[in-house]
C-alpha cells in the first residue's frame, strides 16, 4: 500500500484532481481511482506518463521502497 500512498500524497500536494489524471492517462475516473488504490494494475506507458507529470522517476513514485530487501542478489 505505501505505494498508492505515495502517489496520493505527490497528486494531493499538486493539488491534481483523480478527474485529471485519468484524462492525462486516457482511462475513466472510475478506473484511476481504482489503479490509484491499488485495485487495478498499472501499465508500464501510465507509470511513464505519471512520473513524467510530477517530474519524477517511476521509481520515485511505483517502487515500493519498503519491499526492497538490502543484499538482494548475494550468493548464499
């Protein structure tokens, strides 16, 4: 969920409606809100266009920072 929390908080701050951001994606109201809480994923040109509009990196807003594990990778 700290994902969808992220991305509430960045639209909030900008004071962007979900309205605007589903026309900016080209999706229904209806099913932003769904993908903003978590209920529908996204598609890989929507996290683009959505980084684009805050000026971000997908990852700043899509990655679950929290999920991330340090020593990924690392041979046993």
């Amino acid at each position: 969920m700290a994902v969808e929390k992220e991305l509430i908080a960045i639209r909030s701050e900008e004071k962007i409606s979900r309205k605007e951001m589903a026309e900016l994606i080209g999706v229904t109201p209806e099913t932003y809100r769904k993908k903003e809480l978590g209920e529908t994923d996204w598609w890989g040109a929507e996290m683009f266009i959505v980084a684009s509009k805050f000026n971000k990196k997908i990852d700043d807003i899509f990655l679950d920072k929290k999920s991330t594990k340090s020593g990924y990778g690392k041979a046993s």
